[in-house]
C-alpha cells in the first residue's frame, strides 16, 4: 500500500475510534469518573498499570480500588490510615497483588507529599527536551523505585532500559499528554508534547504494524515502539500517538 493509501486508511480508522462511545469499555473509563487533575492521574494510573487481560476484569477490578478510596483517590493517598488499607490485603489482578498494590499507595503518598502532579515524577523539570518519551519513562522506573520497595513490584512498572515497549506507560501517558476536541485522552499535561509520544506497541499492535511493514518483527519491544513511531510521524509529525487508535482498534476489533 502507497505511503498516501496508509496515511488515509489510518486516518479513517483514527475517526472510527478516537470517540467517547468506546470510553465505557475501555480502562480509560477509570480516571473519566473524575474531574480533579490529581485524581485522574492516580485513578489512571492504576487503569493503566491493571491493563491487562480481560476488559471487563480490569474496569471492575479499577472500579474496586477507587471504591475502596472512596471514589476520592488524591485524597485518600494523602490521608489514609493503616485501618483504611485493609480492604486492599487481599487485592490480585493476575499477578499484580496486595504487596504490589500497597506499594504503588506507598509510594503515590510519597511523591503527592512532595510534588502536586504525577507529572513531575516523570519530568522533575519544568520542560522536556527529548526526541521522545524514553528517557521520562527511564527517570519514572528510577525514582518509583528509588525508597524501600518489594523486589517484586519490579516487574510490574516497566522501562525502555530492559528493551520493554512500556505498553502501559505509553498508554498512560498518551492519556495525560494528547488533547484534541474527541474528549477520549485529558491532556493535562504539558511538560512532554504529543509530538514526544511513543505509540502503545502490544502484541496486537505489533502484529498489525508488521502486516503494514512498518516492523521487520512482531516483537513486543522498545525497538520496535520507537521504529513504529518514527514511521508515524510521517503520517502526522505533531501527533503520532493518534494512530494509536488505529492500530489497537484494527487489531483488536478487526483483527487485521
């Protein structure tokens, strides 16, 4: 297919699916159930980091936790008490469990006390100047990290440093970063730009960008996010990330 037969059949998929009709049945609906800025970027990113598996499973389980903070989750973070984390001992989403999850509150009080957005840990400066989100991903992994931590929370916050396509984070920050007039992504961010986006690469997506010949593999990895979103500035220098709906919807609904 010709570079302008690409760019349009996107496009037109790109319309399909950056709608709020597909908001209700995906993770995203999750942080939409809020209005203040700090309790979407907590309750999104739990959404992000539980998507995985089952759809329903995920938006019920995200539904849980932000039950469980009494639907105010920035201030649930600041004031919890040891009492109030009790509902959450018994938590698991696949293999994401009440030891990762009580870290993950651990640690989001222990930024909000020093820091007012979730941006900051991504970009402690006041802009970022890279090519791309790699490096802000590389500092969330480090400073996520960087108090007493379960060895095992590791593996649920990924980075481009162990070659990982950060699929979650990726999305996650496309949530925070892309503003357009759809009202699916918040764009409540504005130290990284949607021209600094990594396009959420899973399995899925993968699969599709390889048909396209925009991958040489079907490889889940940071390679291949960044190969693919090279390709897509192409398409739209400004805003590459857009394609994301695309991509996901032609490999998860159509099966492309």
């Amino acid at each position: 297919m010709a570079y302008g037969h690409y760019k349009e059949f996107l496009d037109e998929k790109v319309t399909l699916y950056n709608q709020p009709a597909f908001i209700a049945a995906d993770p995203i609906c999750i942080p939409h159930a809020f209005t203040l800025k700090q309790d979407i970027e907590i309750a999104g990113l739990f959404a992000a980091t539980l998507a995985w598996g089952n759809r329903t499973t995920i938006i019920n389980n995200c539904k849980k936790l932000m039950q469980w903070m009494d639907n105010k989750p920035y201030d649930f973070i600041l004031n919890h008490t040891d009492d109030d984390l009790r509902p959450f001992v018994h938590f698991v989403h696949r293999t994401y469990n009440a030891t990762d999850l009580l870290y993950f509150i651990q640690f989001l009080q222990y930024h909000y006390k020093r820091r007012p957005s979730l941006e900051d840990a991504f970009v402690p400066e006041t802009a970022y100047i890279q090519a791309n989100i790699g490096e802000a991903l590389s500092h969330f992994h480090r400073y996520f990290f960087s108090i007493e931590h379960p060895e095992r929370t590791r593996k649920h916050v990924a980075t481009p440093d162990r070659d990982s396509a950060c699929k979650r984070l990726c999305m996650y920050l496309r949530w925070m970063v892309r503003n357009d007039d759809k009202g699916v992504d918040f764009g409540i961010w504005s130290k990284i730009k949607p021209a600094q986006l990594i396009c959420p690469l899973d399995v899925h997506v993968a699969r599709v960008a390889h048909r396209m010949g925009r991958i040489d593999n079907i490889k889940s990895n940071w390679r291949n996010a960044v190969t693919l979103s090279g390709h897509l500035k192409q398409f739209n220098d400004s805003d590459p990330a857009i394609y994301d709906y695309a991509l996901f919807g032609l490999g998860m609904a159509e099966h492309f």
